[in-house]
C-alpha cells in the first residue's frame, strides 16, 4: 500500500477521469488496469447484485464493452472527499438516456491511484434537470 | 479525526447493524447520530439524486421515517473492507419485497464510528436468489 501523502492533492479525480475515459472509449484494457489488485473491490452495476473479485469485475466491463463501439456517457461529480488513504467521489452518470446515481472509491497502490468500489444506481428520468450546480469538484465540503 | 487504530478491530461492522436498526425502527434520532459531524457526506437513496448535506441527509430519513412504523428490513453483508481509515460494507438490502444493491461506508469521529456514505440502489425482483452465500462478513476478501 502505497502513502497518499506522496500523490498528489487530490489526483484520485484524475483516476476518476480515467475511469469515464475507458468507460466511455468501451476499454476493457484501460478498464482493467484501474482496478487495484491488492485491496478488497467492490462494484455494484445498476440492476446487478454486488461483484466482489476483481476477476468478476473486470469481466463484467468486458461484458458491458461487448455490446458495441463507443458509448455516450458524461460524469458530473458533485462531492468529492479524500478521507485519509481514501478518495470518494459522488455524483451522477448519464449513459445515454438514462441517469445514475453513482459513487468511486479509490487507493493508492504502487504510487497510482486504483479504484476499488464502483456503484451505479439508477434515477428517476430526467432527475438530472432537478440538480443543483455542482460543487467544485476540486473541494469537498465539510460540514 | 481519530485513529481507527484506537478502534477495536472491524467495529466498523458495528456501526453498519446500528445504521440497520436504527432504519428498520425508522429512529430518526438514532439515523441522525450515526452520521459524521465533520466530514463530507453523500447519501443514495434510490432513484433520488445525491444528496450532499448532513442537514439534508437527516431530513430525508425523517421524511422516510414518516411514512409509518416499523420497517420490514434485513440486509446480508457480502463484503467488508477496513482501507486506512475508512471502513466500507457492500451488501444486499431487503426492504419488504424490493432488494437493494448497498454500500456504506464508515470513519472514526470522536472515537466512534460514523456513517459518511450510504449509497441503495434497486435490484431486478428476485436476484438475492441468486446471490450466493455472503462472504464472512469478519474477512474482507483480498485477491
């Protein structure tokens, strides 16, 4: 396990980015290599009861990618948090039509920032309109 | 922030029962204390948007709560994880007939365990028949 402390602020968005990015581009390689090898992982796909082996996880994306070309999807984070060794962020997916709830969690593992937990959920159609501006994604809030 | 090390063990495991409890009594008072004071925070009910307050997240289990008595709940950790300082449990939510996908997520505030993220999100009816026996829940899996 590597020290957060030696990463950079708050890089664990850009591992989210990277996240949309291989989502996005149907990248199953890209997909793979962002999820950490040495930590419990955890991804709950909308609909899909909780995947809980890496192998089982980065097979599903493989599943999900299997279907086609390049998908139309957009993140918008709403909170992000680095809570110890920790990096949240949460805030809604549009895949297409269809909107989702969603939190990431990532670790630092071999100095990069991994994703250990995905959870998609879906929302009410055309949820997203009722959204607030969302919060600067480079400072979570405290309360 | 405290040391979780000053924690017993995976009490954070505790915290999730106490969440469970305090859900299937619809104690809003209770519900409202386990969630952390000084930390970001992030709740998914399902098909609501995120909600990104403590303030609105105590609110909206109020309005849950307000609905009637007791609720016919149980859920079945498949897999927990204590990661630094942040503990995690990802599982299945029963509630009445409807399952749910769920992750929660824990620190240590003021040397007690508190709730930072609660994220449900529904099920096809009928899929805990095919979830397959949870994982222990003392032994987050490592691969």
């Amino acid at each position: 396990m590597g020290t957060p402390e030696s990463i950079a602020g708050k890089s664990f968005q850009v591992a989210n980015e990277a996240f949309y990015h291989a989502f996005s581009n149907a990248d199953a390689a890209a997909m793979g290599n962002l999820w950490a090898q040495g930590f419990p992982v955890f991804c709950c796909h909308p609909g899909w009861p909780p995947i809980l082996t890496r192998a089982e996880i980065v097979a599903s994306w493989k599943e999900i990618f299997s279907h086609g070309a390049r998908l139309d999807i957009s993140f918008v984070a709403q909170q992000t948090a680095l809570i110890g060794a920790v990096g949240v962020v949460c805030g809604v997916e549009m895949v297409g039509n269809s909107q989702f709830a969603c939190t990431n969690i990532f670790v630092v593992e071999a100095e990069r920032w991994r994703m250990v937990h995905h959870h998609a959920g879906p929302l009410a159609p055309g949820t997203i309109a009722a959204i607030a501006t969302p919060v600067d994604p480079g400072h979570g809030r405290r309360h």
